[in-house]
C-alpha cells in the first residue's frame, strides 16, 4: 500500500507498507507486524519502466539509509533503476522493536521466541511478500552491504526466483555458519587495526591509558546515568573497520579531558561522544542478534562465541597496556551495563542457548545457482574473513568475487565499487529478465 508520495531534490519518493505474518513458519500464529519501504525514482523518470534493485542494508538490525541528495552509490543507481530501500523487520519504520517494545512482551521465553523471528529467514519473506504486492511480482536486483550479503545467501537459497542478479559488498557469509569460527578469525584482524591505529597515531597511546586509568578509578558516568567502564571504552574499536575509522578515533581522544577540571577529568564533549557511539540507541537489535545470525539448524548454541573467543587473548585485557579495542563482538555484560540493551538481557541470554534454528542456507540449491552475483571482497576487511568469503564464491554457482585491499568495510560509499560489480554482471550477460527466464 502506498503511504505517500513527494518530490526531494533529484529524488521523487513513493512510501510503501505492507502487514506480515511475524512468524512466517506458523500458521497458527496470528500475530502480525508492519514492513515499510521507500521506493526512490529520477523525478523525470517515474512514468518509466524501470529494472528494480533493492538494497540489504547491513547489520543486522539496521534501517535503510535516508538519502538527502543524489551523490554515492544511490545516484549511480537512480541511472537506470528505481531504488528501493526497506527498513528491515524490527528496524526503521518496520514494527521497530527497541527496548520499551520488548517489555510489553510478557515472558523471557515468549521475547526469545520473538526475537528469533528478525532472522534471514523472515527477512526473506518479507521482501518476497514486498516485491509480489507492492511491486507487481517482476524480478529484481539486490545490493547487499555487509548483513545485506548475508541476507542474499538466504534469498539464493530461498527464493531465487525473484532474483534477477546480486551484488554484494563485504559480505558474503560463509555458507557453513559458525559465530565462533567467525570470531576465531577477526580477534587477530582486530588486532593488526590496533596496531595500525597505534602506529599513525602513537600520541594516543598515553592518552588512552590515561583514560583507562581514570575509568578504573570508578564512577565517570555518561550523560544517562551509565557507568563508563573500561570495556565500554574498548568497544569504539568497532570504528577501526571503517575508512576513516582511525581519524575519528584520534579525535575523539583529541578532546577527551577536560580544561580547568583536573587532570584526570573527562570532558563532556568526549563522554557525549562515547555514549552516541556506544548507547545502541538507534540499532539495539544490532547488539541484540549479532550472533543469532550464525545461527542453523545442527550448528548447536552460539553460546557468546565472541566472549569465549575473547578469553583466549590476553592482549584485550581490560588492564593490558597498550589498551586493545574490540571490533563487531558483543559481550554478555552489555545487557548489564548499557541502559537501553538491559531489558534484552533475559531473552538475549535464551537466544545464546538456543540450539533449534532454522536453516538458513540451502547448499544444493546454491551449488546450483543461475542467478548472476558478484561481490567485491575487501581482503583486510575486520569483520567478515575475506578467506572464507572466498570460499562461498567457490561454492556459489554462477558467482565472481573482486579481490582489493583498496577499501575497507565502508567499500560501497566509494565511487567505484558498485559500477564495477555491474560491469561484472553485465560481462556474463546480465542480469536475468522475466523475458529471458532463469538461465
């Protein structure tokens, strides 16, 4: 259903949303949520047309981006296609599930049952349902960031035939989930991006034990009440897998005392600043599903594979100096110390013992795949192994990755990237048409 329709800048918009089963493998639950999606035209276009490409956007757990101009990889696409931008169930304008909405579910076990309906699967169903009602059944396009990739193994292995060609950056999963092999293999990544961070900037070191030290002292509270401590502090290092990662660390620690405060006081611009990047305010479910991602049926609990992988490197000791940063690992303390993840913790804590998930991928059917995909792998990507990138695309049909250490997971805002993955599909002849049929 559209919601509504207006013109911005070099954009003409169209709002649509549609009801869906929350739990789309039971028919005897009738509960029902709301997906939205914005879909995006050249305003001399929207008579036209157009080939359709929708975008995955990352996470998981996060909303579409909310364009203000034409520039980046959306005014490539506004070339040629209608774009569209869904917010993801849970997320945005999609039933946004946060944490006064999990309190109004009674029962831990009832929240955990909730939550594992925002995986893959259900997403998948949700843009099946989208494309069929809103957008006239004709096949399209996705372009996958990060999360996005990992949706579009499950959208190959689900529906493929509403797929006409795929794009991912940084992020095909491997087809073999596994959050602790994950984790086995980004501790060291993380660690080398500390190291890089210390080398351009060695000021910094000093500055951040200094910081360290303050915070182990006690009581330095950000602006909503929380208790700042040490490991909260070494989760910015989630930064450092993005380009300008590293700038945005240094000056961060540029203005982290204050003036006329002591020594040792931490200034207000700095502790803003860490609660803006640390409060989960705008994605919890980021915080709240990442390992249930990995999740399939035989793979057994999660379990915090990220904090039981932590135990193995002393060298991110909360008292090692230098002080390491944590990269995309969430911990169980979270759910104790931050405000907005604390009425999560019970029903996260079921998540991590849960050993009956759904399947997300189907290997035969993506051994066989016609679909065209071509994923750009960003080699010294922190957050998802180019090696076992590698080894889905050798085990995908019909897909092709590009190689580079020319970007890091943040790939997709260069000018390059998506054009180049087009001209890779496009060198293979397309993507499919409902002309043409599957090949």
């Amino acid at each position: 259903m559209i919601t509504a329709q207006y013109t911005m800048p070099g954009i003409h918009v169209v709002d649509h949303e549609r009801e869906v089963p929350l739990n789309w493998f039971d028919d005897g639950d009738s509960r029902r949520i709301t997906v939205f999606a914005r879909e995006l035209v050249a305003p001399d276009k929207k008579n036209d047309d157009l080939p359709l490409i929708v975008y995955l956007q990352g996470g998981p757990g996060g909303k579409s981006p909310r364009p203000t101009d034409r520039s980046g990889w959306i005014g490539e696409l506004l070339t040629t296609h209608r774009v569209i931008l869904p917010d993801q169930r849970g997320t945005g304008r999609s039933s946004r599930l946060d944490a006064r909405g999990i309190q109004t579910i009674e029962g831990t076990q009832n929240q955990a049952d909730y939550l594992a309906c925002f995986r893959a699967d259900s997403i998948v169903r949700d843009l099946e349902h989208l494309r069929v009602a809103e957008f006239g059944g004709k096949r399209w396009e996705t372009l996958g960031q990060s999360y996005g990739g990992f949706l579009t193994l499950t959208y190959l292995s689900q529906a493929p035939q509403g797929l006409a060609g795929c794009y991912v950056t940084g992020g095909l999963a491997s087809i073999d989930p596994s959050a602790a092999e994950v984790y086995r293999r980004t501790y060291p990544r993380t660690a080398v991006k500390n190291r890089i961070f210390r080398e351009r900037y060695p000021d910094d070191v000093s500055i951040v034990a200094r910081i360290a030290d303050r915070l182990d002292a006690g009581d330095v509270r950000l602006p909503d009440g929380d208790v700042l401590t040490v490991r909260r502090l070494q989760s910015l290092g989630i930064d450092f897998g993005m380009k300008p990662g590293f700038e945005r660390m240094h000056w961060l620690f540029d203005e982290a005392f204050a003036t006329g405060a002591g020594d040792d006081e931490l200034s207000d611009t700095f502790l803003a600043q860490v609660l803006a990047r640390t409060s989960f305010a705008d994605n919890p479910l980021f915080a709240v599903m990442q390992e249930s991602i990995y999740g399939n049926a035989g793979g057994g609990a999660t379990a915090w594979a990220a904090q039981r992988e932590r135990e193995q490197h002393p060298e991110f000791s909360e008292s090692a100096r230098p002080l390491l940063f944590t990269g995309e690992m969430m911990y169980p303390w979270m759910f104790d110390e931050i405000r907005l993840l604390k009425p999560f913790k019970d029903a996260v804590e079921k998540l991590a013992r849960r050993e009956d998930w759904s399947p997300l991928y189907d290997r035969d059917r993506l051994r066989d795949n016609a679909v065209p995909v071509a994923a750009a792998v960003y080699y010294d990507d922190m957050y998802v192994d180019a090696h076992l990138q590698l080894d889905t695309v050798s085990r995908v049909g019909n897909a092709r990755g590009w190689v580079t250490n020319e970007f890091e997971h943040d790939g997709i805002g260069s000018e390059r990237v998506v054009p180049r993955l087009r001209e890779m599909v496009a060198e293979f002849g397309g993507p499919i048409n409902d002309e043409k049929g599957a090949r």
